[in-house]
C-alpha cells in the first residue's frame, strides 16, 4: 500500500506510474520518488528520463492519460533546494497531454526557450568572445595539428556544428562546445549522443566569470553531476595564460555539495588534462574501446568493483543506444558485468576488474573467465573480440585459452540457444563499447 510522503514543492501530478522496471508501470507518489535525490541523482535521473522518453520507452507516465512524463526542476533560487526536493513530473510535449486533466505542458519547444534566452539570438558576444579566444590559443598549441569553427559533422542523415573543433596529433578530435545559457536536456543528450557515435570527444566550455550565477542552474548540473562534478571554463585569465604558454590553458572546475549549497574550486590546467578527463590518453586505451565519458564511466566503475556506480553508469549508456528494457539487474543476471572486463583484458593484457591476479596476468583471467559454467555462452563473443586485433588473437591464441574456447564453442553449436539470446539481447551495448565488432 502506497505511503504519502510530505510534499515539498507544488506537485499538480503527485502520483505517477514507474516504468522503469516493468511496462505497466508500478504507482508510485511523485515525493517519494524525488524528495531522496541529492543534487547529483536529480541530474542522473532527468537525463535517463529524457533519454528513455527519446527512445519511446518512458520511465514515467501519468497515471490519468499515460503518456509520457519528464521531470523538470523549480530554481536553487527560488526552492533554496538543490535536490529532488525542487523537481516535478510535467508531460511532455506532443504526449497525450492534450485533455488530460493533469496536463503540465506549457507549449515551448527547447528551440523556443533557447531562443527566449537568447533574446533571439543564437549567440551573443560574450560567446563570440570566448570561442575566439580558444581557436587563438588552439592555434598556439603544438598537440593541436588543425582548428575549425562552426565546421559541419555529418553522421547518419545528421549534423552538427561543433563551436571549435580540434584534431590533435594522436588523431583525436575534441568538439568544444561553448555552453553560457542553461541548456535543455535535450541539448545536452542529443550532444553527447551525436559526438558519441562519430567519435568526437566533447567538452562542454562554461564561462569562468559567471560561475556563481551559473553553476546552481539545472541545465548545468545536468552537465557537471553526470561527469563526476567536473567541468571546464575559459575566461580572460585562462586566454593570457595560454598566450604566455603557448599552449591551451583552460580551468578544471570542481564542484561538491555541502548540505544544501553548492562549492566549487578551479585550477588552469593544459590539454593533457583535457585529455585525460576525456579518456583519451589512458595508459590501456585502446582503439577497439570505446572512450566517450558513459562509456568511460561504465568500464571504470567495473574495474573499480563499484556496482552501485557500475549500474548507475550502464542505465545511461544503454539508453544512449536505444536499449531501455535492459536494468543492471539483467546485467548481472546474464553475466554481461563480468564478461565485459574480460573482453576489455582480451584487448589490452591487463586486468579490467578487481581480482586476486596480477594486472599483467591476461591468461590466468580468460582462461578462468572460459571455465565458469555462467559465462560459456559469451564464448562466441570472446572469439569474435579476440579476432579484432592481431594482439588479441595472439592472447587467445594460447595454447590452454585456445582449448576451453574450442571446447566451448562446440558445446554452444549443440545447444545454442542461451549464446544466440545473449548475443542478440546485448549486442547493441557490446557494439557501443568495443566499435569495432562486426555488425
């Protein structure tokens, strides 16, 4: 029976169906699942949200018409809260909202308030200011063979002007979006997600003078909470001291929540920063592993052991690729959060997951990995990863891992059914992760 917990902003839809485990949604009260929220899980929470509603599976509905629900947040300002004690549910917009009794739409596109914001412009010249400012010192910098701005990325029938983009020497290409209004979420998912699959690296660019005014807005939090309180900015500062260095200088800027407010710190730092945060120059990166920050996120809470934060970061990555019916609890029932690490040993020879083994120790991992009776049936999916590189197929090509992969392979061609559910069910988070795997 449904317990009323204490309202704490004016809720019109007080009482919701949670989709998110099962299609029919369970009822629940709007309070209870928003009020617990610190500033960080709001974040989370709005952008899964957003990303299930984009892929016509929403994790919320209206328990009078069904449609769709989103969760859209009062101000720090105004609330004086900064976690879900400020949120609602609302209706999204072209739903079944028309006629509904709770209907909470209030008609404007995220075009229509970017532009309101923008006073009708896109840009202002502050922006303007700012995105000079950084193609002069990208200029400057020897790591950085070319700088374009507004220059059109094409992919899948889309596109994009990336504010800056960079290509370094190492072949990366960094798309530096200059970011001065609160943006929509749909702004920021449909960023990551189209910088995703044409493998940009995107950094989102605040404006250093104006973080205390802008870092308590929502659009930003959605920004910086999902990177871990991590954010970049630029200012005047940071362009003469680019200027005196001869190479990007940009301030790394870290905020944490301390009871109800919001702290930040700053330090300028240089691109390898940039590039560290971004995962591009890990020791065991490799080409044939995804870098992007949700599936960055995903790989290093598993290496780590941190399930909690594992199943936080896989609920957005799967959402980023379409996949909505998939929980972390299906990830660990299949095995899937174990067979990834070992996918990513295959590829680099060194351990991706806590364990009693040496990091270099690749053989001792798969080999044990090919023994276990629950992961057999990713046996056809190791074979296809360790055939990718001609590293891969050397580590597998090892006499004992060789033998159990054979072995396993035959007793999936008798009984196959559980590998071809398995393949089927995860081959879009397993493409997202390791790009180079046949379609």
């Amino acid at each position: 029976m449904l317990t009323p917990l204490p309202t704490a902003v004016p809720r019109l839809l007080d009482v919701v169906l949670d989709c998110r485990r099962y299609p029919d949604g369970d009822m629940a009260y709007a309070a209870s699942l928003l009020d617990p929220l610190d500033a960080s899980e709001l974040a989370q929470l709005r952008r899964t949200t957003t990303l299930s509603h984009v892929a016509r599976a929403p994790a919320f509905r209206c328990v009078s018409c069904n449609g769709p629900l989103l969760v859209r947040t009062d101000s720090v300002r105004s609330s004086r809260e900064l976690g879900g004690r400020r949120a609602r549910f609302y209706h999204a917009r072209n739903s079944r909202a028309v006629g509904c009794l709770f209907n909470t739409e209030g008609g404007m596109t995220p075009d229509a308030i970017n532009a309101r914001q923008f006073e009708g412009r896109q840009e202002g010249a502050r922006h303007e200011a700012l995105k000079g400012g950084l193609i002069n010192v990208l200029h400057r910098d020897a790591e950085v063979i070319s700088v374009a701005t507004e220059q059109p990325v094409i992919a899948d029938r889309r596109f994009r002007r990336p504010d800056v983009l960079a290509m370094l020497a190492s072949g990366d290409r960094i798309a530096f979006e200059v970011q001065l209004a609160s943006p929509q979420m749909a702004t920021i998912v449909g960023r990551a997600q189209f910088y995703a699959d044409t493998r940009i690296a995107l950094l989102w660019v605040m404006d250093k003078a104006q973080l205390d005014a802008s870092l308590p807005l929502q659009g930003f939090q959605d920004i910086y909470w999902p990177q871990g309180g991590a954010v970049f900015a630029f200012d005047d500062e940071a362009l003469a001291e680019s200027k005196r260095a001869g190479a990007l200088r940009l301030h790394r800027v870290t905020v944490t929540q301390v009871d109800n407010r919001l702290e930040w710190t700053s330090e300028l730092v240089g691109l390898d920063a940039v590039q560290a945060f971004l995962g591009l120059d890990l020791p065991d990166r490799h080409p044939g592993i995804a870098a992007d920050p949700l599936a960055r996120a995903l790989l290093d809470a598993l290496a780590r052991g941190d399930s909690r934060a594992a199943g936080a970061a896989f609920t957005l990555l799967a959402h980023s690729c379409g996949v909505v019916d998939l929980v972390w609890h299906d990830a660990q029932q299949d095995g899937f959060d174990r067979i990834v690490p070992v996918l990513v040993t295959l590829l680099t020879g060194h351990k991706a997951a806590p364990s009693g083994y040496a990091d270099d120790a690749a053989a001792a991992i798969l080999n044990s990995a090919l023994e276990a009776p629950s992961l057999r049936d990713w046996s056809r999916v190791v074979a296809v990863v360790g055939n990718s590189t001609v590293e891969a197929a050397g580590r597998m090509a090892r006499r004992s891992t060789w033998d159990k992969v054979s072995r396993n392979l035959r007793a999936i061609g008798q009984a196959p059914q559980r590998a071809d559910a398995l393949e089927q069910r995860w081959r879009p988070v397993l493409k997202r992760l390791f790009p180079r795997l046949p379609d």
